[in-house]
C-alpha cells in the first residue's frame, strides 16, 4: 500500500512538474504592432551582439581577436584577395581590441602614431558610438604614448577614481566592448608607414591589476598575416562558453532571441530616463525580459520565431531603402554613429542593418559617386572625375577615392593593387589643384598613374564611394560631390 502511494505521489508530482514546465514555456502571443516595436527597439543589440563577439569569438574571423580582452592588428593593406566584408578601404588600417570589463577595469596602452589621421572608436552592444581621443580633437592627440581605462557600472571594484600611469578613463555603457584604432598609415612614404605599422602592433590591453603590477610591457599582438591562434592567451572554447551562440541576425531573431537578450541586458547600462532604454525595456517586458535575470531554457516563455525573423527582415529592408532617399540622407546623413542620447530610432535601425559599426560625421563622412546621368557604372565602359580646386573634397584629415564592384563590394583586381586614390594610395593634383581621376581598362597617355584606377573589360557593375576624414562640417554642407562622367 506504502509503494502504491508513494507511486501515485510520484506520479502526482510528475504530472504537475509537466503542466508547471508547459506553463512556464507558454506562447507569448504577440501583436503586429508589438512585434515590430519589438525589432525596432532591439535591432542594433542584436546586431552588435554578433559583430562584437564575432570580432573576439569566431575563429575562421581573420580579423579576429582570439578572445576577449586581446588585440589584432590589421598592418596589410587590404587587396582584391580579401573576401570576407563588404567595401573595404585600404586608406586606414585596424588595430581591434576586444574588451571584457567584467571582472576588473581594462588598460589599452597606445604608442604614439605619425600620422595625419588616427582616431579611437569604442562600441558595445548598444552600438551607440563614442571617439574618445581622436587627431581631429587636437593637435596632441597621439603625439605621446597614450593610456585609456575602460569600465562599466558593473565593473567590480573599482567606480571610476584616478589611477596613476592612466591617461584617461573611459565609462563605458556595456561590459562587452570593441576599441578599434584606425590610423591613416601614409603608405606612399615608406619609412612614416613603417613607424605607423609598428606602433600598431605596440597596442595591449591588459587587466588593471597587472597594468599597476607589471614592470617591462611586452605587448601580445597578431599582425595582419598571423593565424588568429597566435592571439590566444586563453582556451577560446572556454571563453566562448560564457555567451550565447552569436550568428546571423535574422538567425538570432528566430531561434533564440529571448536568450540573447537577456544576456544583452544583463551586461549594458540603463538609462530609465532615456527614451530609447526605457522603450526597449518595456517591449522586453511582456517576455520576462529586464536586468539581473537570469535565462532559464526551462522557464523561459515562446515565442514565434519564425514570424519575429519576418518582421526582422522586413525592417531591413525598409531600412536599407532609406540610405536611397534622398530626403531622408540628406537629414540623416551626418547624424549616425552617434554617441547615446544623440540618436533616433530609426537611425539606430538604419545603421545596424546597413553595417555596424561607422563613424560619427565629426571623423569621417562616406559620399557615394554617381554617374551625370544617372546610368549604372559598368566595366565595359572608361570613365573620368574631374574636380576643380574649389570642388576637392572639404577633408580637414584627408580623403579617398575607391572603386568597388556593385554586387559583392569587392575590390577590382588589377596587377598594380591600385583600388583608390588619394593621399595615402597616391594622387597627382594639377597645377591648379584640382584632379582628374580615370577609370579605365588602360592607362590614358594624358593620366598620372596615381589618378588611374585599373577595371577589366568585361560587364561588371561598378561603384565608387569617397571617403572624408576628419571632414569641415561647415563646408560639406554646400559641397556637392564629384559625379562620374562615361567616356569613349
């Protein structure tokens, strides 16, 4: 009779174990309008959250960090080889540092550069954008040796006083950050590139209490050409076993948003006066989502994955067109890749889908060439852009000129790796200033060969993008941008 009970009580519990665990996974139902707040609001966390573990997680990144809290350099000039992102430019080069401030603060140590151009970039899931030292700031700006702190509100330990041997300190919204340098590395003066390049690979991050205990510095930098596994200081499956699994976006949209989310919200700060934080927070709400929770696969609610990547991909969309309104960009244009409080939603949105992470307009200002009569650019065809004194680009810093093919954004191969013009892939200025640049499948008799930019002959869709650094606001806007004109 005892074992009858005891099974019937066992029984009892399994039962009620099965409808507590159906429960607690229940469908959140989730209206059109909710929905799409929904992606609106957490778009660029998700977008972010992949870029920036992809930056220190994935393996096959050949840009990759090898983990957290650890350095690339990127001291190559990019060519027509490199397959793995859209658009590159071969006028900076990269130097990552990817940052956990998680268990203490983190110190970058940076040489000093020679260099018209470097500016520091820091992002973290929020993808808002801040430049804490940059060349266009001050003539000062890495003269010297410079030392940055990084931090979060959940850092423990330490709430942001004075550290002696640091520079400056740098709060940071979350704890998961990006710190790229980028510096303009002047390749057409060989003995200022190679200053440049090795001061890249001085660049080290390192943890607080090594930083105040160490004596010599030893920086652990990859170059460009290392196997990320050079980087590795940790096993990179441990360090990857702390998030959850990163991928596509629309992916994480559709199979394991919940998860992703909480994790995201656990390691970014709240502002619950900010509009946009206190939006987010409240369309996570209906999912059990907010700060300091912790994810449960088994308590956690469902919902529907496959609808939530539908609107996802939707808003890409929508998004992307927006870069094709001209209304829109030229209300928006110089307004992205700001820091928090300084950005709508829809340019947050329009951002992260078109491809985190930029630069704010105070650094850098992209322009996309196009033809006189609105014509596709296309390979079968030479074509010249022509540019008075008074029409050159408003670039305090400098600025470039680079062709790409219009499906892949890839680099056009040509066996003088010549993929731009401008100061740091080489210009010609006429005697009055001005530039004529060709595009074309041979070199004209009348064109210097820094002012040509090689093509294949054959039916390839092309495009051109020009680059500003450090640009005159002020003048950029009554300038017009040079316009491509086709020539037989």
């Amino acid at each position: 009779m005892k074992q009858f009970a005891a099974r019937l009580a066992l029984g009892a519990f399994l039962l009620f174990a099965g409808v507590a665990a159906a429960q607690s996974n229940r469908m959140i139902d989730l209206s059109d309008a909710q929905m799409e707040n929904l992606v609106r609001r957490s778009y660029q966390y998700v977008a972010m959250f992949n870029v920036n573990n992809k930056g220190a997680l994935d393996a096959n990144n050949p840009m990759g960090t090898g983990g957290y809290n650890k350095v690339y350099a990127a001291t190559a000039l990019t060519d027509h080889t490199l397959r793995v992102i859209a658009r590159p430019n071969n006028d900076t080069l990269y130097t990552i540092g990817m940052v956990d401030v998680t268990e203490e603060p983190i110190v970058m140590r940076i040489p000093a550069f020679d260099s018209t151009y470097v500016s520091l970039m820091v992002t973290g899931y929020d993808h808002y954008v801040n430049i804490p030292i940059s060349t266009s700031m001050g003539a000062d700006a890495f003269v010297e040796p410079t030392t940055i702190l990084f931090y979060s509100e959940r850092t423990p330990g330490y709430g942001g006083e004075p550290v002696e041997g640091v520079d400056r300190i740098f709060e940071a919204t979350g704890d998961f950050l990006s710190a790229v340098l980028r510096v303009m590395p002047h390749a057409a003066e060989p003995e200022r590139l190679k200053a440049n390049r090795a001061a890249m690979q001085g660049v080290s991050v390192e943890p607080l209490s090594e930083f105040l205990g160490q004596g010599d510095h030893e920086a652990h930098v990859a170059p460009w050409d290392s196997p990320p596994s050079v980087n590795r200081n940790l096993d990179l499956a441990e360090d990857i076993a702390r998030f959850p699994r990163f991928g596509s976006d629309f992916e994480i949209f559709e199979d394991r948003f919940i998860e992703v989310m909480q994790f995201v919200v656990n390691h970014t700060t709240f502002d619950p006066q900010d509009e946009m934080d206190a939006g987010l927070l409240a369309a996570l709400k209906p999912l059990g989502i907010a700060p300091g929770k912790t994810y449960d696969p088994d308590a956690a609610p469902a919902i529907d994955g496959a609808e939530l990547r539908a609107v996802a991909q939707r808003v890409a969309l929508e998004s992307l067109a927006l870069f094709s309104n001209a209304a829109w960009t030229g209300e928006n244009g110089t307004k992205l890749f700001l820091p928090k409080g300084k950005m709508a939603l829809d340019r947050m949105v329009a951002q992260s889908v078109a491809g985190p992470i930029g630069q704010p307009a105070s650094q850098a200002l992209y322009s996309q060439v196009v033809t006189d009569d609105g014509a596709p650019m296309n390979a079968m065809h030479d074509y010249e852009i022509v540019m008075s004194a008074e029409d050159m680009p408003p670039a305090k810093a400098f600025w470039s000129l680079t062709l790409y093919d219009t499906g892949n954004g890839f680099f056009i191969p040509n066996d003088r790796f010549k993929y731009s013009v401008g100061e740091n892939a080489g210009f010609q200025l006429d005697e009055d200033g001005g530039i004529r640049i060709v595009i074309a499948a041979e070199q004209p008799a009348d064109v210097p060969e820094d002012n040509w930019l090689p093509i294949n002959r054959e039916d390839l869709d092309l495009d051109i993008m020009m680059r500003i650094y450090a640009p005159d606001l002020e003048r950029f806007a009554t300038w017009t941008p040079p316009v491509a004109r086709r020539i037989d």
